[in-house]
C-alpha cells in the first residue's frame, strides 16, 4: 500500500486491503456512498468521478483496494472509516509513520487506531495476516521509525504495556 493517512491532502491514490472477500461492485458502492460522487472501474471513466480497482489476494486482507483522482478536500482515514462502517468490515490504509509494518485500522464501528501486520509478497500480491495493536513494545515498533511520532499513537494493553 503506498501513501499515508491524513498526509497532506491531494489529489492521488488511495491504497486498501479489507478483511472478507468482498464483491467489487459492494465495495466501490460503499466508497460512492462515503464520497457522495461517482466511482467506476479503471476501464470505464466518468466526469468527475474517483476510478476504484479492486482484486482479491489471500491472507487476513483479501480484499485489495485502489482509489485512483482520490478527492483532496477529504482526508483518508476519514474516507476509509466510513467505508468500514457501509462495508462492515475491517479495513487497513497506510498510517503516518515510514514504519513499513504499520498501518491504521479502520473498524466497521468507526474506530480508527493503529496496528502492526505481518506482510508477505506472494504472486497475487501483498497478503496481510496477524494484525495486532501498536503498543510501543511490540517487536515491529522497534523495527521501523515512527510511531510514537504518529498521530496513531501506541495504546498500550495489559499484555504489552508501552515502551519505557
């Protein structure tokens, strides 16, 4: 997935994985929802309207989501919690930091925090597994820079208390 969430705001791409393997149609009509403007296929473009690839890979995430002319007066992560919610499902979008294992989660409740995901490239593209809470003390944190200087910030759990 490339970009990051609530970056500054432009015109660009929008990167996604969704947990279940959900119908295209489904989810370019929750995003059509979220936006209030048109979303087609790469291969059939509309006026004004946001181009949504979307394809299926294995793992925890099969559901691969791409926003090309992406609307630059919305933030993101707003965008992608609202598709959570229409869709039901988790959904993960880049976070803020350059932590390449980091990334926000977008609940089906509206609920946006931040996660680790174990990734790994197979032929079919970047399957995602084990999301677990970004603490401050899990292994991943320690790997990439970032995320204690991410507007995600960690949330420490009984079983991983934060990073001294």
């Amino acid at each position: 997935m490339s970009g990051m969430a609530d970056a500054d705001p432009s015109d660009g791409l929008w990167s996604w994985c969704v947990a279940g393997r959900l119908d295209a149609a489904l989810v370019r009509d929750a995003l059509s929802g979220a936006l209030q403007r048109p979303v087609t296929t790469l291969d059939v473009p509309v006026a004004d309207a946001v181009l949504c690839d979307v394809w299926h890979v294995g793992g925890d995430f099969p559901t691969a989501v791409e926003c090309f002319l992406a609307p630059g007066e919305l933030t993101e992560a707003t965008i992608a919690s609202a598709v959570a919610v229409r869709l039901g499902a988790d959904l993960l979008l880049p976070d803020d930091t350059l932590n390449p294992t980091r990334y926000v989660l977008a609940e089906p409740d509206g609920t946006l925090r931040a996660v680790h995901v174990d990734e790994v490239e197979t032929d079919d593209g970047m399957e995602r597994r084990h999301v677990r809470p970004c603490t401050g003390s899990d292994p991943a944190c320690a790997r990439g820079p970032g995320c204690s200087r991410s507007r995600y910030k960690p949330a420490p759990t009984p079983e991983r208390p934060a990073a001294a």
